[in-house]
C-alpha cells in the first residue's frame, strides 16, 4: 500500500466535453493537489458500487476544505459524461486512465476506490470500494487527520 507514500506522478487528460459553469473541467495532475487535503476518487460510469457511493462524494463536494478530483478508468467518455450529467459532478478535476496505468500505479484493486491526500502530496489513507454510511465515519476521521 501507498499510505505514507507521496502520491504518484500523474498526469491525465481531461475528460473531453465535461463542463462545469460553462468551463471545461481540467484534468489531473498530482502536483495540483499539493497545499490542501485532496481526496482522489477512482470510478467509471460501469461500475455498480460507484452509482451507490456517489451520494457520499456529492456532499463531500461541498466541503470547501478539501478539493475532490475523480480518476475515470477505462470508461467510454460518452458514458462518464452522462453518468456525471445524471448523478451530479462532484470533481474540480478528472483525469482519464484510458489504460488503467495510473489505477495500477495507485495499486488500485478495483473501482471505486478513495484516497485522502496531504496538503503535503503524502497518501493518507485509502478506502477499497465505495463509501458509505459504514465506512464514512472512519473517512472523516482521516479527512480530520490529514488537515491537521
């Protein structure tokens, strides 16, 4: 596991068309997550338990101490703006792993899977498959940790 580990370097194209505000939404590069908590959500518009936990990353949006980028694995684009355009986009950015190498460099065992980050770019904890009202607590705990 990565925990304690500096974030892998990660440079992904943003989703083409994803707009927010009128703006396009950015892709995902590692050091843009640097100087506050992050929290890196792997998904893809297939999986059943990303639908479930997306709930939990919409209100964790609105928490202006974090930034919530999403990491889009191996989907077609079509798919994940609709998904996105459906359920809500939570991510400041969204990087595409067409290939899935940035998923394997994360030693990401399958999605959805969530990272909290360090302001310093350190893994501070990471959550194997989806949020919910179980896992939530334990999540915040560590949001809580790596702010401070």
């Amino acid at each position: 596991m990565l925990i304690g580990r500096p974030l892998p370097a990660l440079a992904l194209d943003p989703l083409p068309g994803l707009a927010a505000e009128g703006q396009p939404v950015p892709g995902l590069r590692s050091e843009d997550l640097r100087g506050r908590v992050s929290v890196v959500n792997v998904w893809a518009s297939w999986c059943v338990p990303c639908r479930d936990e997306h709930p939990h990353l919409m209100e964790l949006a609105r928490d202006p101490t974090i930034r919530l980028v999403g990491i889009n694995q191996k989907d077609n684009p079509e798919n994940a703006r609709r998904f996105l355009g459906q359920f809500g986009n939570p991510f400041a950015a969204v990087g595409v792993d067409h290939n899935g190498r940035a998923s394997i460099e994360l030693g990401v065992y399958g999605v959805p899977e969530t990272f909290v980050v360090g302001p310093d770019g350190t893994i501070r904890h990471k959550q194997i498959g989806p949020l919910s009202p179980a896992t939530l607590p334990a999540f915040r705990e560590a949001l809580r940790r790596a702010a401070s």
